[in-house]
C-alpha cells in the first residue's frame, strides 16, 4: 500500500517539474519561436517589398517574415543582386529588374524581383560643363530630365541633341566657327529650352614651343628596324615634344602614302629615321637619342592648334597654324596614325631579348592616311601675326584596324619641305597653341 502511495506521489511531482519547464521556455507574443538560431521553431523566411515595381529615383522597403509569423527583419540581412546592402531601404541607382534575398541566421528566403522603371520626365534643359569655349574646341554637353516631383536625372544617353539647327552624333561637337552654339535636347516629344554657349576666337602666342619629328622607314621583315623602334622608345621616355610617324614598307601596313615618302628619304636601305625630314638618325640610334632630343627645345615662332574627334564613322579634325613672323612658302602636312596594331616582326637585334621574331611586337605611329600632300599644301597666309585654318570631315579611313587608337600629327613644313614645326595628339584630344 505505501509503495503504491509513493508511486503516485512521483508521478505528481514529475508532472510539476514538465509543466514549469514548459512555461519558462513561452515566449513573449510577436517574439520568433527561437530567436536563438532557426532551430525547431523557426523553419524559413521570406521577404516582401514595399513595391514590386518603382520609378528610378523612388526606394523600397523590405519586410522579412519567420513561418511562425513573426517579423524578424531587424535581426535579417538583405541582399540585393546577392549583394548586402545597410538597412532594409533600397534606392536603385539604374534601371532594370533587381532580385532581393534576405537571410536570417543560416536560413536564406525565396528570392522576389523588384523592377526599376525610367522615370517619367516631364521637362528637359541642355548643360555643358563649361560656360564658353574656343574655335577648335570641343563641347561636352549633359541632359538632364525632371519628374513631376522635381527630381532630377541624367538622361544624356537617351536624349537627342541639336546644334544650330542640326542634330549630332552623341554629345560632343566641334566649334569650327565662332557662331555661339544654340543646343536643344528631345525626349519622347519633349524639347528643352535652348541652351546658348558662347565660342570665342582662338588666340595665338607670340612664341612657341619648338617640337620635333622623326619619320621611321620600317618593316616587320626588316630585322635591324628594331634598333630604330627602341631608340623611339628612349626618345619618348625623355621628352614629350618629339613626335613620331612610322612608314612602312614592304607589309601589310605599306600604303600610297609611306611609298611616296619613301621614294624621296630612303636612298641607303633599312632602316632609315629621318629627323625633321632633314638628317638622317646617326647610326646607332640608341645611342644617338640626344640627337631627336636636343631639336625639341627652346621656342620658335610659328606652332599648331589641333584637335580631332570620331563623330560616328566619320572623323573630324580641326588644324590652325599661326606665325609671329613671315613665313614664305610655308605648307601644311596633316597625317592620320594608328597605334597598337600587333604583328609579328623580324628582329636581327640583341633588342627585346633578342627574340626572332618577335610574335606579338606592337607597332606604333602607323601612317594610315594623309589628309593633305604628304610633302604638304600650301598655306595662303603665312604673315607676322597670321593664322591659318583647315577643317577636315572624312569617312574614317578604311586601313584603320581600331578607330579608338587613331592619332592626328600636323606639321609646318618650308618651301624645302624640312619640318619647322609640329603637333599632334590621339584623337579626342585638344592640343592648343603651346
């Protein structure tokens, strides 16, 4: 009889002792069943936006949700084209469909879209990032849109622009003239008020800066003409007043241009370097690099204004030559380069490891094209305090591998055809009178 009393009062007591131990562990409403680690309480997550779809410019707010239904979007973290962000606000910085995750301790939800609509632009207006330029200059000029809240865009990319009358390719332009630049943008049938820059006159130093030029006669059958291409290299590293064009001949790079201009310098084989179409390059030329260098100082008194830029499949180049004193019989020689094209090149020197041939030798200063006489045209005015200017629009030339790695040398050559002067530089950038 008392076993069977202790029996039971064991059982009483066990029961207690469960019931406690399962109030203790209740949670506190709207608290996750296990904020401690998405054990048996918490299974998985899933996140919600404020939005599924949003304007450019406008942000959206994440909720994420436990399957007991409690919000646990303090303690989760969102992620963004799996990619963290702060907080549980997004704005979106460009257009597009954007997948959001979130994830909670080791739990990682669904993923939801969010697409980022343009926004709607109810007015435009034309900016430049400067307030005048000079003939010759080249203009950038950026669109920007407005909502009907006042933000506002950059849409440069989607709008089209027009210059005096005339719509353009991109937004750079030229001014060949000193008319002021009347621009307007169009969107969608929307026109911006006319934006007005003013061009001013280009102005022209009383000196200076004196340049010179090297003319290398090559091949990549040509062995030896690697001792001319390292002593370019040498001259570039000391000095950037010295310009190079390289003719080739007897390749794939040969042209109606490099064999008229071979015909008249090369009289002794290859390689030949001829310095202001006057003097040869003394033999060897590595060793003769002050030989270039020493005629790229002081200041002289006539120079060159150059700029050119790739308009489409057109390229434009804008070339003014002025002189501080008279300069008769003067002509001018503007000639159209390419850098980095790759080829293999025979080489007999001990130069670039001495390798024969060189498999992926990059060639530089390739004559593609001239736009003038290549022994130059004449220019009308040559008198003290004169300018000269010639603006040129061609197709880009068909020899052209690469239209991004095109270069412009111009240069003021005498009656006797020896350069006086020279400038130049890749195209898209202005070189002014220096």
């Amino acid at each position: 009889m008392k076993t069977k009393n202790i029996l039971q009062f064991l059982v009483v007591i066990v029961a207690l002792f469960m019931y406690s131990c399962s109030s203790d562990s209740d949670n506190e409403p709207g608290e996750p069943t296990n904020p401690g680690g998405g054990g048996s309480g918490i299974t998985s997550i899933t996140v919600t936006a404020s939005a599924n779809s949003v304007e450019l410019g406008g942000s959206v707010t994440f909720t994420v949700t436990a399957n007991d239904g409690s919000n646990v979007t303090s303690s989760s973290s969102i992620l963004v084209n799996n990619t963290a962000i702060q907080g549980v606000e997004y704005t979106p910085t460009a257009t597009g469909n954007y997948q959001i995750t979130a994830k909670y301790e080791s739990i990682t939800s669904g993923a939801i879209n969010v697409e980022v609509t343009p926004p709607v632009i109810t007015a435009l207006r034309v900016e430049s990032t400067v307030s005048s330029i000079k003939i010759g200059d080249t203009a950038d000029f950026i669109v920007i849109g407005t909502d009907a809240s006042n933000n506002e865009y950059t849409i440069t990319d989607s709008a089209s622009l027009t210059v005096n009358g005339t719509q353009i390719t991109g937004n750079r332009f030229m001014a060949t003239t000193t008319d002021d630049l009347q621009v307007t943008a169009t969107k969608d049938g929307i026109d911006s008020p006319v934006f007005d820059l003013p061009v001013n006159d280009e102005t022209a130093p009383g000196t200076f800066s004196q340049n010179s030029y090297v003319e290398d006669f090559t091949g990549t059958w040509c062995g030896w003409c690697t001792r001319v291409s390292f002593a370019i290299e040498q001259v570039e590293a000391a000095t950037d007043r010295a310009y190079v064009v390289a003719a080739h001949i007897g390749d794939g790079m040969q042209n109606s241009y490099s064999q008229a201009l071979d015909n008249v310098y090369v009289t002794s084989g290859y390689p030949t370097a001829v310095i202001n179409r006057d003097v040869d390059w003394t033999f060897p030329e590595p060793s003769n690099v002050d030989q270039v260098t020493n005629l790229a100082m002081g200041n002289t008194s006539l120079g060159l204004s150059v700029n050119s830029m790739v308009v489409g499949n057109n390229l434009q180049v804008y070339v003014s030559a002025a002189f501080a004193q008279n300069t008769t019989g003067a002509k001018l020689v503007v000639m159209v380069l390419e850098d980095g094209i790759v080829a293999s090149q025979a080489n007999y020197t001990s130069y670039y490891g001495g390798v024969d041939p060189l498999p992926n030798f990059v060639h530089n200063h390739v004559l593609r094209h001239s736009l003038t006489d290549v022994f130059g045209d004449a220019i009308p005015t040559t008198g003290a305090g004169q300018k000269h200017t010639e603006v040129y629009d061609i197709p880009i030339p068909s020899t052209v591998s690469d239209n991004t790695k095109m270069s412009v040398v111009a240069m003021i050559v005498g009656a006797d055809n020896k350069v006086l002067n020279v400038s130049g530089d890749h195209t898209g950038v202005d070189k002014d009178f220096h």
